[in-house]
C-alpha cells in the first residue's frame, strides 16, 4: 500500500496558502485600478491586478495537482 509522501504534501499546501493571499490580493488591487481611473497609473496598476488574478488560479490548480500527486502518486505513462 502506497504512503503520503508527506514533503510533497507541505508544498502543496504552501501553494494553496500562496492562492489564498492572492486571492486577497487581487481583487483589491484591481478595485484601488478601478477607483482611480483618472490617474496616470490606471493601466499598469489594472494589468498588475489581472495578471495577479491569474497567477491565483494558476496556483491554485499547481496547488491542488500537487496534493493529489502527494496522496495518489505521479501518474505514469503506460504504452
């Protein structure tokens, strides 16, 4: 029977610790973007908050394939 492999656990979860302080992150920069539409620094402040928002789901799904790889173990090819 197959074990944990624990270390892969701790990093997983690291991830999804990383995906939730993004997710705080994100929307809150896109709202200060959004209520200063008139400044000089919308744009980049704007695309500083959707690229954020991406890497939050982008972690998001590393962090869950990785605890399912911890659990489950790495999928193999079979030919």
């Amino acid at each position: 029977m197959r074990r944990t492999d624990k270390d892969l656990l701790v990093t997983g979860l690291k991830r999804l610790a990383i995906t939730v302080v993004l997710m705080f992150t994100a929307p809150l920069i896109l709202w200060q973007a959004f209520k200063n539409q008139e400044h000089f620094l919308f744009w980049p402040v704007c695309i500083l908050g959707i690229i954020t928002a991406f890497f939050a789901v982008f972690m998001g799904f590393k962090g869950i394939m990785t605890i399912v790889d911890s659990v489950f173990g790495k999928k193999t090819k079979s030919r």
